[in-house]
C-alpha cells in the first residue's frame, strides 16, 4: 500500500486512513496502536529530532572553530615564518587578560607489529629467571599488557607503564627496544577543548560539549 509519510511523525497516511509502520513493516492502523505506544514513538521521534539539529549544529561549529585556527596560524607563519605547535600539533590559544583558552590536542592511533611477540619472549624469559617472589607487581603489570581487550586490542595504556619501568636487565631494555619497533602510527584525530576562569590565578574551568558530561 502506497501513502504519504506526514514529515517526523512516521504516520502514513493511505486511501484516507493513518496508518502507523511497526518493526515488520507492517501498516497498522493508528487506531488500533496502543496509546502508550503512540506517546513512545513521539516521544523518541521528538527528541531525536532535536539531536540531528544538535548535532548539525556542533559539526558547523567544530568546523568554524578549527577554519578560524587554522587562518590565524596561517597569518602568525606569514609574520614569523614558523609553524605554531610542535611535531604532533598540540597547541594553546588564549584571550589577552589569560582568562579563555581554545586547546588542540592531537592524538595518534597506535598498532602494534610482529615485533611486540618478540618483546613478549624476552619479557617472559626475565619472568622466569626472577624468583617468584621478586617483582610481583611487574609480574601482574606484564600479565595484564600483553593480554587483550574485549575488543582484541593489545592494552596500549599497560604498555606504555611497562616502558617506563626503569630495569638494567640487558633483555628487559632490549624487549622495550621491540615494543617501541613494533609501535606504528595508522592516523590522528585533533581534539579541541575550551576553557575559562573568572581571572588569571583561578583554575581552568572546562566548557562542556560532551552531551554524557553535560550538567
């Protein structure tokens, strides 16, 4: 049956009748819908009207805030002949009386090559010529880095921990020579972030744009 979809109400209307589509679509007469139903369906249909807006809304923005960085970066090189922000990008922008800043802060997507096995066999090879009682604790370190996520992802934070441990151990530094081989960057994503205070003593105060964070 063909008919006219009245625009964010999902309701068709066919040979004069309303109907309303249901998870098979299926056309089921609007009369016979539960009211409780029917006040769900409006409710979500409501507010996710509202997100696509809000979301419109902070992707326009995103872009503006990051065409406008970019045009004052282009006129600082243009005065001082030099790139603002060092080899990843980070940089700070603040207002004259220190009270608002605009952060940019890039960050790399990490994969791990075959190499990190091979950090893995020297490690255990430390593990198992140290008395079980020495170094607990870089035992449940080591246990839980090299162990997957529920998404299979290698524990890059616990990684990193093990990196900075300071051990002499000639295998140990030689396995953290593997981890760091075995290191590769596949991309970035620059994040911006806003803050303010009421003068230059105070601390910062994050302008929240994250809706799961949102007061």
């Amino acid at each position: 049956m063909n008919g006219t979809v009245k625009k964010d109400t999902g309701i068709v209307e066919a040979a004069g009748k309303e109907y309303m589509t249901d998870a098979k679509s299926n056309l089921v007469p609007i009369e016979l819908v539960k009211p409780a139903d029917k006040l769900e369906d409006e409710t979500v249909r409501g507010i996710l009207k509202f997100a696509r807006e809000l979301s419109e809304q902070i992707a326009r923005f995103r872009g503006h805030t990051f065409t406008d960085l970019l045009e004052f970066d282009q006129l600082v090189e243009q005065e001082y002949e030099l790139k603002r922000g060092g080899k990843k990008g980070n940089r700070t922008y603040r207002t004259f009386d220190g009270c608002q800043k605009v952060s940019v802060q890039v960050a790399d997507f990490i994969e791990f090559g075959p190499q990190l096995q091979i950090a893995k066999a020297l490690v255990d090879e430390c593990l198992n010529e140290w008395s079980a009682e020495s170094r607990p604790e870089i035992r449940v370190l080591v246990t839980r880095a090299f162990n997957t996520d529920k998404q299979g992802q290698i524990n890059r934070s616990e990684i990193f921990m093990l990196m900075r441990l300071d051990i002499a151990d000639a295998r140990w530094m030689k396995a953290m020579d593997a981890i760091r081989d075995a290191m590769r960057v596949v991309g970035s994503k620059q994040y911006v972030r806003f803050y303010e205070r009421a003068n230059p003593n105070d601390a910062w105060d994050a302008i929240t744009i994250d809706l799961a964070k949102a007061h």
